[in-house]
C-alpha cells in the first residue's frame, strides 16, 4: 500500500522520467487541511515552490498561462479553490471547455508539471476532465489540533475505464463515511479497513500544520491576487469570514454594508 513517500515518489517520476503532467485533486470538506496538504505536496515535489509564486487564486486563463509558462517546466502548481470552483463546477461551460483545452497535452507540451487543484467534491470537476486528466485523487478526512489524515485513489487508466474513479462503486463507501461515519467507521483505522477494499486505494497518511511563515506568506499572496483580480474584472469575491478565520473566496453577487458577498453568505453577517 502506498504511503506518502510513495506518492511523492510517482509524482517525481511522472514528471521527470516519464514527462508527463501528474494531476491531484485534493478534495475534503472545509476546515478539513486541504490547503495545507496541497502546499505540502508542492514542497515535497519541488524545491523551488513557494505560496507566492506557485498558487493561483483567481481565474483568469490568461493568469493560468502566464504561471505556467514562468515556471517552466517539472514545477509544482496548486490551483486554488476559487479559481476551480468557476472553471469546472458547471460541466462544458465556456470556462471549464477552455480550461480543459488548456490542460490538455497538445497545448502544454513539454512542461511535466504536478498540478494540484485544491476543491471541496470530486463532483466538482468537469467529468471529462476528471476521467481523462486526473493522476490522484487525496480526500482529506479529518483535521484534530494536532494533525490530519487523508486517504488516496489512483486513476484506473485502462482504456475499457468508463469511469476511472469509479465513483457509483466507491459512493456507498465512501459518502456515508463523510456524512454519518456509519459505513467506514469513525476512527483512522476503521476508514482504512473500509478503503483498502476498494480497488483504486493507494494509501493514507498523516500530516502536520505548515510554518506559519508559509501561511503568512500564503494569505499575502491571496489578498494581493484577490485585489488584483477585482480590479482587472470589475468583479468582486465574497469576503465572509467563518469562525475557524477561513475566508470565502467564492464570486460575490450582492454588496452588504459589511462587504461583499456570495449567494451562499449574502443572508449572513
Ligand atoms: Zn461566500
């Protein structure tokens, strides 16, 4: 079974023996780390990633091209949850077409990036593009103060694959476990018991909180990208503040006397 190692290591070799692209979705409920492991991740493949440079956290395509193209070649990339949530949660809109063409090999050649795209569900994400393009896929199970835990799947490649996740098969499995615990159990091990009968299971591990030089650096980054953002679009991003100290980073629709906000947060304040 593979540990996190493992993972590190099949990302290298794709993108360095291989040449080719290794794509990971890190899915999870909020709160539950998905950030954090993606920038792990991205450390943990390339030396040179730093928060500032490496993470996109709005969408405009033109911004997507012009990261890839000044990082270069067997680089990590993470794309921030805001910037999928437009491009890919509404399958074949004009958004997730381009994006999907973006990504697709005739386009990038040559580059053998890790990309990382951090969002909340597997759903999320166009099924074409899901089928087609994704290498891994890490759901984050559970955060305590001290640590966190997620599990993960590796794309079933054959060619007979209609789905290469899977996913009516690992549904019962694996929903119930994120809602009521009721079939995988409640604790690490028993999610584990549970996941290791799925075929597609690749391994789970543990992970740390980041420096808090890396957050700081991280939250820098997101506030110059977010203002930025507004401003070349004339369009504004929900600004809620969730009791954990996350931010919404979706669109805003409505302009409260406290900010603005997205149609999920416009009701509260
Ligand atoms: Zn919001």
């Amino acid at each position: 079974m593979g540990s996190w190692e493992d993972l590190v290591s099949v990302a290298k070799k794709r993108i360095n023996t291989l040449k080719k692209d290794c794509v990971i979705a890190v899915t999870g409920n909020p709160g539950r780390g998905k950030t954090c492991l993606a920038m792990h991740l991205a450390y943990a493949v390339d030396k040179q990633f730093t928060p500032s440079t490496c993470v996109l956290f709005y969408p405009t395509l033109d911004k997507a091209k012009k990261m890839f193209e000044d990082l270069g070649q067997q680089r990590a990339i993470i794309f921030d949850e805001a910037m999928l949530t437009m491009y890919l949660r509404q399958a074949m809109t004009k958004n997730s077409i381009q994006l999907n063409q973006f990504f697709s090999v005739d386009a990038r050649k040559n580059f053998f990036n890790v990309i990382i795209l951090v969002i909340e569900d597997i759903q999320f994400i166009d099924k074409y593009f899901r089928n087609s393009r994704l290498d891994f896929w890490i759901e984050c199970m559970e955060r305590t103060s001290s640590d966190a835990y997620a599990v993960t799947f590796i794309s079933d490649s054959s060619p007979a694959a209609k789905d290469s996740w899977r996913l009516s098969d690992l549904d019962k499995l694996f929903r119930s476990s994120r809602r009521g615990h009721k079939v995988a159990g409640e604790t690490r091990e028993d999610w584990k018991q549970t996941f290791r009968k799925f075929e597609l299971f690749f391994g789970d591990f543990v992970f740390e909180d980041l420096a808090p030089s890396v957050w700081e650096e991280y939250n820098t980054a997101r506030i110059k990208a977010k203002a930025e953002y507004e401003k070349t679009t004339g369009m504004h991003v929900c600004g809620f503040e969730s009791v954990n100290g996350r931010t919404c980073s979706a669109k805003a629709t409505v302009q409260q006397p406290f900010g603005w906000r997205c149609q999920k947060h416009e009701a509260i304040k």
